[in-house]
C-alpha cells in the first residue's frame, strides 16, 4: 500500500482543517515545500495536495506553490481542489503533477468527468468526500444528494482507475480510519482505493494495508507526530 503523506494549502502555506471547517484551521507550515522535502526525507515517494481555496472558490490560487514543489522534489504528487475545466487540467500536468482529483466537478458536471477520464485516463482520480452517506461538494460544504454507493457505481462504470474517499467526520480528528468504510469498497469495487481521513496510528496503517487498498493519506498526524512516517511507510509496504 502506497502512503500519501498530505499538504492541504490555504494562502500558500501547510494547513489542516477539523473535519472541513475552515474557520477551525491550524498551520502547520509556513512554506510547503519545507514539508514536501521532510516528507521526502522520511522516505515517501507520493504527496497528495489540495488546494482548499479552489475547492471552496474554484480557481487556482495555489498553482504556484504546488509547481514549487514538484520542481524542487522527486515526489510524485497529486492535486485536487478547484479543477473544473479541461485547462486547469492541463495545466497541472504541464507543470509535472501526476494525477489530478476531481471531486465537485465530478457531480456537478458528468459530460466535463466523462471527457476527463477519455482523454486523460489514469491522469485523473475521483474524489469522494463522504459525510452522513452523502458526498460532499465545494470544499465539502455542501451536500451533493448523491450516495458514495451511486457515485462509485457510475464512475467504475465509465472507467475511473483511482477512488479516493475522505471520511469527512474523521478528517483532522484523530479518530482512526473509518476501516469498516474501506473494507466494504475495496470488496465491492475494483477501483484503486485510497484512504482518506483520521489515520492517525501505526495500526490503522496496518489494519488498512491488510485490506488490500492501494493507499492511504496521512494528514494531521504527519504534523503532530503521532505517526512515525518512515515508519508508517515501511509498514505499508509489509
């Protein structure tokens, strides 16, 4: 299992919010490319970014810090937040981003996901940010009506290779991983499933490298300290 550590952007630095809120919104770092390279140094080979201000706004504000980062490291990193047309697309693969997320758009706008996944293929990941069943759009504070189970069925329909699903009410919270959660999609589903919010212990790493899932994104608890990332690589690849 691949380990994600995180870096959620505000304003061009490292935050993490408590489960969606932005007004409960720490930072951690200042300049994220600081983090990127101690994350690097610990041994991870991915980093998952979202740019939150896209998400919430749409746009990129924060495409230059993203591009500092993949230029300036070895990472392979992934982005979501905000892309919602074909040129944003573009752009972030252009400037060396490995696979873009698409999360609103992907409800809001089926013919735009449709000709995403036709032109871009394993370029584009599918975000799914989960709260009482329902995903969540626009920096998760809206309710889309759509059920995990309905959106995950249309998408591995139309040929989506990469699922990653945020339990909303765990992220930031250090909780423990929502395992039940991923147990159930990694059985019904033959997407690549990443696991998103409140691993926060060696053993949720554990417990969700023994399901099977191609990832996992550890975010606050790589901050904190309460996850040992080198650790936590090494025994995702056990």
């Amino acid at each position: 299992m691949l380990i994600f550590p995180a870096i959620d952007l505000v304003g061009g630095k490292a935050v993490r919010l408590y489960k969606g809120d932005y007004s409960q919104m720490t930072v951690y770092d200042a300049d994220p490319l600081n983090a990127a390279r101690r994350f690097e140094g610990a041994g991870a080979t991915h980093l998952h970014m979202v740019d939150l201000e896209g998400a919430r706004d749409g746009g990129t504000p924060n495409f230059d810090t993203v591009r500092r980062v993949v230029e300036n490291t070895d990472l392979s990193v992934e982005i979501g937040g905000g892309i919602r047309d074909m040129a944003v697309i573009e752009r972030y693969l252009s400037a060396g981003v490995k696979r873009v997320i698409l999360g609103t758009a992907a409800i809001a706008d089926e013919a735009f996901t449709r000709s995403a996944i036709e032109r871009f293929g394993e370029a584009i990941a599918l975000g799914a940010d989960v709260k009482d069943g329902e995903v969540a759009i626009r920096g998760w504070l809206e309710l889309s009506g759509m059920t995990l189970d309905a959106f995950c069925d249309k998408y591995q329909r139309m040929g989506v290779r990469t699922l990653i699903c945020t339990d909303i009410s765990r992220d930031g919270a250090m909780q423990g991983a929502n395992r039940a959660l991923y147990a159930d999609l990694q059985r019904r589903y033959r997407m690549n499933i990443v696991a998103s919010g409140g691993v926060s212990t060696l053993e949720d790493v554990s417990a969700l490298a023994a399901l099977g899932l191609y990832g996992a994104i550890i975010g606050k608890a790589c901050y904190t300290g309460d996850i040992d990332l080198k650790r936590a690589i090494e025994e995702a690849a056990q």
